[in-house]
C-alpha cells in the first residue's frame, strides 16, 4: 500500500504514511528526493524546483517529527511507528521550525456547503509545501479529528488512519482480513492457547 492508496486521509495522515510495510518490511516514500517531489505533486503541490538534499533531510525529519505526534495522540508505541528518538517535545520543536507563513485559509462554497479552501500557488518551494503540512498537522492535532486518530494495528502495518465509522479498527479491508486470518490461526492452530 502506498500514500496514494489513501487519498481520502487528511494530508497529515499521509504524510505520515510516506513509511509503510510490506510483507513486515518497512520502506520509505521519501528516501530520495525524486520519492518526495512526486508524493508532494500527487498531493497537490506543484514545486517549482527538484528537492535538494537539504530539502530532502528537513522534509524527513518534518514526517519523523509528525509520526512521533501522531504515535503520541493516538498512543502507539509500536517501534516501527516512531522515529530513532520518540521524543514529543522534540517532535514539537521540529513541526514548529516549519512554520513559514502559509497562504490563508479562506472559505468557500461547494455543492451548497461551506468548505475550508486551502489554495495552492500554481509553483511553490520544498519549504512552503512543508509549511503547509506543517500547518494541516497543527489543526488536525489539536482540532475535532485528533479523537478519531488510530494506528493500524494489522499485523505487520505501521500506517495511521482517521476513523470514519465507530467500527473500523483497521487502516485498509487488506489489514482487516490480515488481522482476522491471524486471530483465526491463533485460535484453531493445533496444540495452541487461542
């Protein structure tokens, strides 16, 4: 599963899931600089430039930083989930080095409702891109949504998720069905405490 198969999550939560397992091995969408100029563009911001190695180190350390956070709302403390150093005032420090003014937020009407707009310059830098991460970082934590935080606990995932329905435990029906032939195998195996 990539970022891109969850495009219904807030930016944060994808941000966050640029590290994923598979097959409980753990990649990394952002290990090079062509892997975050093409998650930034599929998720709406067009950079005016190739990510430089500097770039490339201050976005990682801004996704580290947002995954500790998120491992902190939501109380995981998988390892796989945090960086080397699960540190929360840390992972502060970090999100709020980020805080380059970004764009205001403006409001407008969609189909009848009122939406929260998040314009997008037609071309805009590494840093600016980061900063409005940062920023949906901000507001998802500390707003209505953070209740709703979870991390995946499918065998094997290190993904997070928002819950949308009072019964979903998993991020995708792959972890559930993975979670449920597990529980099913520890139950039924032979000569087995289920």
């Amino acid at each position: 599963m990539t970022t891109r198969d969850t495009p219904d999550e807030p930016l944060p939560v994808r941000w966050a899931n640029t590290v994923r397992a598979e097959r409980g091995v753990v990649h990394d969408e952002i290990e090079q600089s062509d892997g975050l100029r093409q998650w930034l563009r599929s998720n709406g911001f067009e950079v005016a430039r190739r990510p430089t190695d500097r770039d490339l180190s201050a976005a990682r350390a801004l996704r580290d930083a947002v995954r500790v956070l998120l491992s902190h709302v939501t109380g995981d403390d998988r390892p796989a989930t945090t960086s080397p150093s699960p540190d929360v005032p840390a992972a502060v420090e970090v999100l709020e080095a980020h805080g380059r003014p970004t764009p205001p937020d403006r409001l407008e009407l969609v189909d009848g409702e009122l939406r929260l707009a998040h314009p997008q310059p037609v071309a805009v830098s590494v840093e600016e891109a980061l900063a409005q991460v940062r920023a949906q970082t901000v507001r998802l934590l500390t707003g209505a949504g953070a209740a709703e935080l979870r991390a995946c606990h499918g065998p094997r995932c290190v993904l997070f998720f928002v819950r949308d329905h009072p019964r979903r435990e998993w991020c995708s029906a792959a972890c559930g069905t993975r979670a449920r032939a597990a529980r099913h195998y520890r139950r039924h195996r032979p000569g087995g405490a289920g």
